[in-house]
C-alpha cells in the first residue's frame, strides 16, 4: 500500500490515509467497499478531497455531479446506496434538492440516506438542511475519520421514515432509549 497525504482545511494539517489499489479493495470485508454512492458539490475542490478520502478506504464506486439538477436526473436513472450533499455555497438549491428527493413519489428515491456536508457558521440553515430530510449532518472542516464514522452511522440507523404534511424523512427520534413505566397502569383496557 501507498500511503497518500490528504491537505484539509486553512491549517493544512496532514492526515495520513492509506490508498488501497482496486485490486487490493477487494480484499477488504467492509460493506461500504460494494455501495454505490453519489457525490454532489459545486466545488471542484470539496468534490475531490470528498472522493480522495473514499477511494481511501477502498470505496471506488462514486458517481460525481457537479449540480443538483445533474443529480437528480442521476437518482432516477441508477441505483445509489447513500448520497453525500455538499450545500456549499448555495444553501438554497441545497434544500430544494433534499426537499425533492424526499417528496420524490419513487419510495428507492425518496428514503435514501442522505449525509449533508456544510458550514457550522449558520446555525438556522443547518437545522433547516435537518428538518428537511437530511439523515446526517456533518460541519465543515471535517476529518477523515469523521465522514467515514458519520456514514457508517447513517447506514446503520434503521430509524422508520415519517410522511406527514410537516415533515417527510427520517425518524430522528433516540432508538436506544427505553420507555419504562414507573407505576401502576392507569389506562382502561
């Protein structure tokens, strides 16, 4: 294996990735190494260190789209286990594009997981980016270790999906808290 150096963010600290070959991603027993994912940004720059750091671990099957009307059209045309949004400097379109996919009449379009990549600066545009739908949420500047943690996350999140007039996405309700009765049951039967 080579090893790859990976400049994130203004500081230009190195993060030391190790570059699996196709041929040596075959050997590797991760289920993300046989997803499909589907990469969206405006920027060149967020698009490359997003995919370096994917073919990092072994995960080669990345379809790029470079607008948000490209992928759209992409999400009906193929299969994608998991999209990764980079809202960028357009946070506007951003929403729009998650609203659509979860309004999306194709239930394989509409309940897929979504990572949204952003800035942490405007708090509002990242609850709204949550309350449209967005699985995921991860603020910029991230490492590594932190998307590939945030994907995993997602993928293993099997929350219900919720359609109501207000909200269409994912439960974002705590899955590991038990209710517990401390009392006698009051309710008739």
């Amino acid at each position: 294996m080579e090893r790859n150096e990976l400049k994130i963010g203004w500081r230009q600290a190195r993060v030391e990735l190790q570059k699996l070959s196709r041929s040596e991603s075959d050997g590797v027993k991760d289920g993300l190494v046989d997803m499909t994912f589907c990469l969206i940004s405006e920027n060149p720059f967020a698009c490359r260190s997003i995919k370096q750091i994917l073919q990092s671990v072994g995960i080669w099957s990345v379809a790029e789209q470079r607008s948000f009307r490209d992928a759209a059209t992409a999400l009906e045309e193929r299969k994608f286990d998991l999209v990764i949004l980079d809202s960028g400097e357009d946070t506007a379109a951003a929403l729009e594009f998650v609203r659509g996919v979860r309004g999306n009449g194709d239930a394989r379009v509409s309940r897929l997981p979504i990572v949204a990549v952003t800035d942490g600066a405007d708090l509002k545009a990242v609850k709204r980016i949550r309350d449209y739908g967005a699985n995921a949420i991860l603020l910029r500047p991230f490492s590594p270790n932190g998307l590939l943690s945030r994907i995993r996350k997602t993928l293993a999140r099997t929350n219900s999906f919720i359609r109501s007039k207000a909200y269409v996405g994912p439960c974002r309700r705590n899955q590991n808290r038990k209710l517990v009765s401390i009392g006698k049951e009051r309710r008739a039967a």
